[in-house]
C-alpha cells in the first residue's frame, strides 16, 4: 500500500505541465512561468490607454518573428492602416510582416446603432472570416482587439455567454493562442463581466497617476491549470516594446565573487582590508551635502576604467559635461574614458518619470552596454512617493545588479540635526553590502569631510574615523591625529601640531643643552683626571729616579764593602808571608 501510493505521488510529480507559449515580453513570461496558456484564450482587460492593444500586439508580432508562429490581428475598432502606424513606433514593421506571410490583418467594421437583432443572431460570420484568416497564413496566434461592437448586438445575456462559449470553444479546436482585449467595466473586469469567466488566463492592466507621475501595473487575475505571479507588476511601453518588471522573480541565489577591486582611493582600500570591495557587491556612500560623495564615486569610475573595465555612471543632479568639468578640479579626467567608449556618462532629472521608468532605463543600459561597475548619484533623488514602491524597485535593481555580478556603487544624501544621519530612507541599508559614510565636522569655526566605515560584510574593516581632503590631485585621507582624547581636524589639527612640534622642539633644545653641559662636564672632569694622571706619572718618574739613585748607592756601597774586603783580606795574606818568612 505504501508503495503504491509511493508510485502514485510520483505519477502526480511526472505530470505534464500546461504547455505555454512564449509572449517574448520582457518580464511577463517570468511572472507567468513560460508565457501564455497554447491553444486556449487569454483576456487583456483594462481601462483607455492602458496598453491592451500595444501588449496583445505585441506579442503577435513576436510569435511571428521570434518563435515561428504566424499570427492573424482582427481588429473592431481601428483600420489596418491606422493599426500599423500606431504599432510602428516600437519598431513593429506589420506590413513588412503581411508582406513575408506571417500576419494577417483584418478590420471588421461594426457600427452598434446599424444592428438591428432580428431572429437569431450568431457569430458565424466572425467564425468564417477568422477561418480564412488563419488558413492563408497557417496562423497559430490570433488577436481580437476589442471585438465590443459585435458583443454589443446582443440583448440576450445568456445568448451572448453561449456565444462567447462557443467563441472560445471554436479557438481551442484549432489550437489557436488567442488574446483578446476587453474594456474595463463598472466593477467588474470586462464591459459585459462575462468574457474573464469563460476564458483561460485573464490579464489586468491599469494606468494610475499619483503626485502628477503616471504609472502602470499588471496583474494575472487568474490562470486556469498554471500558478504565476499573483502580484501587481509595474510595466513600461516605450520605443522598444512592452516590459514588464517582476520583484518575486528575484531569488537570493545569484553567485558571489571572493575577487576584490580597488575604490580608487588607496587610503580607502586600507580600511577595507586593504584589498577594496568584492566584485559583484553593492557599496553605498551616505552623508550631508557637499561631503564628497561625487567625489568618491568618480574616483572608482576612474579607477574601474583604467583598470581596462567599462563602468555606467549615472548622474540625477548634473549632466554629464558637468560632472567631466568638475571632476578635472581633483586630478581625474572622465572625458579621456568616455572618448574610449570605457565610461557611459548619462544623465537626467528624477522627475520625468515614474520609479519603474528609471528602472527599465537602468535595465536597458545595462543590457546595452555590459558595465562591470554601475554608479547611481544619487539614489535617493528616486525616492519620493509610496516608501513600499521605493524600496521594492531599490530591491529589483539590487538583485538584477547582484544576479550580473555587476559591482554597484550608490550615493545617498542623508539629512542634518533633526534626523539620525546614519540611517537612509526607506531603510536600503539592509540591501547594502559595504557602507561608507561621509560627514563634515565643524570645528573652531570652520568645516571639515570625515570618513568611516560603517558596516563591510564578509571582511574586517577600520573603525577609524579618517579626515580626508580634496586635493588638484585627487582624495588622500589623512592618518588618524588624536590630540587631548578628541580626533582633531583641519586648522585645530595643525595648531595642535604645531604646538606639538613648537615642545618637541623645546625638548630636544632641552635635551642638547643638557649634553652640551654633560660634554663640558666630561671634559673638565677628564682633564683633571689627565692632570691627575701627569702628576702621578711625574710623582712615578721621580720615585723611579730616586729607586735607581738608591739602587745604584746601594750598588756602589756593596761594591765599596766587596773591595774593602777583599783588601783587608790580601794584607793579613801579605803580613802571614812576612811571619813565615822571618822563621824561616
């Protein structure tokens, strides 16, 4: 039994899945795990200007160039001709498509007061001319876009619900993938509120405009036999297409790298471990206005693009020409690595759009481009409106950066006294790999660019607060100076050195005076020693003299004795003679 039922739970896991068919939109196959439902209908619905016909166009056109599938556009609204013009500023070439057999298009012109119900009244018509539609081409998409005339010519609401039944029944018989659009009714999601019961895969977009700033979200209101993204998506039509913007499709297991890249600021790198940050991290600089944070970033553009890498720098507050002139005040040429195509410079205002404008911009240049690093200065100028929207764009851009190994280098511009300056809006700092923070510090009058770090994942940092300064050279931070307990800074940093070195001073006079003296001590001493020492050597010559003198009398008296002597010993000789010879 256990077995069985086993093999039965891993019959059910073997199942087929819903086969799909591919939109080719950016995003929307994510959020739909594959794209469309093949062979059945999908509902677009939505209010004017919403783009449900842009989408459904789209993804005709796709199918055609892209995955093979001819389509047929039957249109109820707007003729061929307009159709085409309309669809040609995202680079759609529908007649060039017509002409190569891929698509068909077919205006059907209904007017709602010229329809008179009379007896019965049916869609055989549509089912004829959709018939030879799909066979002149062999089509296997079909868009109706907006078909709410013929809807229109029916009183009878369960004579229209069969209809639309049998609509749908017919597309599915021929395998056919149908989009149909549909206009947004009172409370419900269609006009009639009958299409989104008997259809597949019902779409919703809508078109809001908050603080003046318009935006657009999708929705899948449902998705028969597929699960998918049940979120609102925001998404953009521009002159490439229809994109659309999941956040759920962004998963924490994009790759990390141990590689390390310098910030341009050697003194920086010290305090990351002298090595810099990880490749494929993100790195914000936070602080007050006018505390170096441009300056910080153009510093590791330029290190990145000598480095032969390319970088995007993006800049919401100057053009680009600007942030070229004013970075040549700190040593650093930009328009030598924008001529050599290593350094895209681009720029503009925060407020010429909404959030996901700047999101599919940012996109784009990427894919465009291939950077290896990218710069935002600064991030917070995207900040205004809903704080969930704000944070849950930051977070998409974060892990699309992350999931392309593409180190970020952000700028956030902080508050002053009435706030805790170490902290962002919206709370991005939990998205942030390393954080610097850049302040100034006033001080006997005058202001003064600190920096520290603040957090660093994966490596041991400085705690050090380090004052840094701008020079025609670029930044060079300053070795920590402590003076009485406090880190001391600009002018009050140079008046303690200076009165530091004024008593260094002082004490090495101190110091020589006192071996001066020492010196002429040592002298004196070491020349009453020497007189000392002639004196003894004049007092040994003379005693030596004397020895010798005394030596030699004593000498000249033992002689004089010897010889003494020796004669009172040749007389009494000489007299015993005499003696002997008188006997004799």
């Amino acid at each position: 039994m256990a077995t069985a039922r086993v093999q039965n739970i891993d019959s059910s896991r073997r199942a087929p899945q819903l086969e799909k068919s591919r939109t080719g939109i950016s995003g929307f196959d994510e959020i739909t795990r594959g794209g469309l439902p093949k062979g059945r209908t999908s509902i677009v619905c939505g209010g004017p200007g919403c783009g449900k016909t842009m989408f459904a166009v789209e993804c005709l056109v796709r199918g055609a160039t892209q995955f093979g599938e001819p389509g047929v556009l039957m249109t109820f609204e707007e003729p061929a001709e307009e159709m085409a013009k309309n669809v040609a500023s995202l680079g759609f070439d529908l007649k060039d498509l017509m002409a190569r057999k891929k698509l068909v298009m077919d205006y059907v012109h209904i007017e709602p007061a010229e329809i008179q119900e009379t007896g019965s009244y049916d869609l055989e018509g549509l089912f004829v001319r959709l018939q030879y539609a799909v066979d002149s081409v062999g089509a296997k998409r079909v868009v109706l876009d907006t078909p709410e005339a013929i809807f229109s010519g029916f009183s009878n609401q369960g004579l229209l619900r069969a209809e639309l039944r049998r609509l749908f029944r017919w597309l599915r018989e021929r395998g056919l993938t149908t989009i149909i659009t549909a206009e947004r009714g009172e409370g419900v999601l269609t006009r009639h509120g009958l299409e989104e019961y008997v259809s597949d895969c019902v779409i919703l977009l809508d078109h809001r405009v908050s603080e003046q700033v318009s935006t657009r979200r999708l929705r899948i209101v449902k998705y028969r036999g597929s699960s998918h993204g049940a979120d609102e998506y925001p998404f953009l039509i521009d002159e490439q297409g229809f994109s659309v913007l999941p956040s759920s499709s962004m998963r924490l297991n994009h790759p990390v790298s141990r590689d390390r890249i310098s910030t341009g600021v050697k003194d920086l790198d010290e305090m990351l471990e002298g090595k810099g940050l990880y490749r494929g991290s993100t790195a914000l600089v936070s602080g007050t206005a006018g505390s170096g944070k441009s300056s910080l970033s153009a510093h590791f553009a330029n290190r990145t693009c000598t480095d032969g890498k390319k970088c995007l720098y993006i800049a919401f507050e100057e053009s680009p020409a600007q942030v070229v002139r004013n970075m040549r005040s700190i040593g650093i040429d930009l328009e030598a690595h924008v001529k050599k195509g290593l350094l895209v410079l681009e720029a503009w205002r925060p407020t010429q759009s909404g959030l996901e404008m700047h999101l599919l911009q940012i996109h784009k240049l990427i894919e465009r481009h291939k950077p290896a690093v990218v710069i935002i200065d600064p991030i917070t100028n995207l900040m205004g409106g809903d704080e969930h929207e704000i944070h849950a764009m930051l977070m998409r851009l974060i892990d699309f950066l992350k999931a392309q190994q593409i180190t970020a280098f952000f700028t956030a511009l902080t508050s002053g006294a009435h706030k805790e300056i170490e902290m962002t809006d919206v709370g991005i700092s939990s998205l942030i790999d390393t954080w610097l923070f850049v302040r100034d510090v006033e001080l006997n009058g005058e202001r003064n660019r600190c920096i520290y770090v603040l957090k660093s994942r994966g490596m041991a940092h400085s705690n050090q607060v380090r004052e840094f300064v701008m020079t025609d050279e670029g930044i060079r931070l300053l070795p920590v100076y402590v003076g009485g307990g406090t880190v001391l800074t600009g002018s009050a940093r140079l008046n303690q050195e200076a009165h530091e070195m004024a008593e260094a001073l002082q004490r090495k006079q101190n110091i020589e005076e006192r071996r001066r003296s020492m010196e002429q001590r040592r002298k004196a001493v070491e020349a009453q020693i020497a007189a000392l020492r002639a004196d003894l050597a004049d007092e040994e010559a003379r005693a030596n003299g004397n020895v010798a003198e005394e030596e030699e009398r004593e000498r000249r008296m033992t002689q004089h004795a010897l010889e003494m002597a020796n004669r009172r010993k040749g007389t009494s000789i000489e007299k015993r003679r005499g003696r002997i010879a008188g006997e004799r």
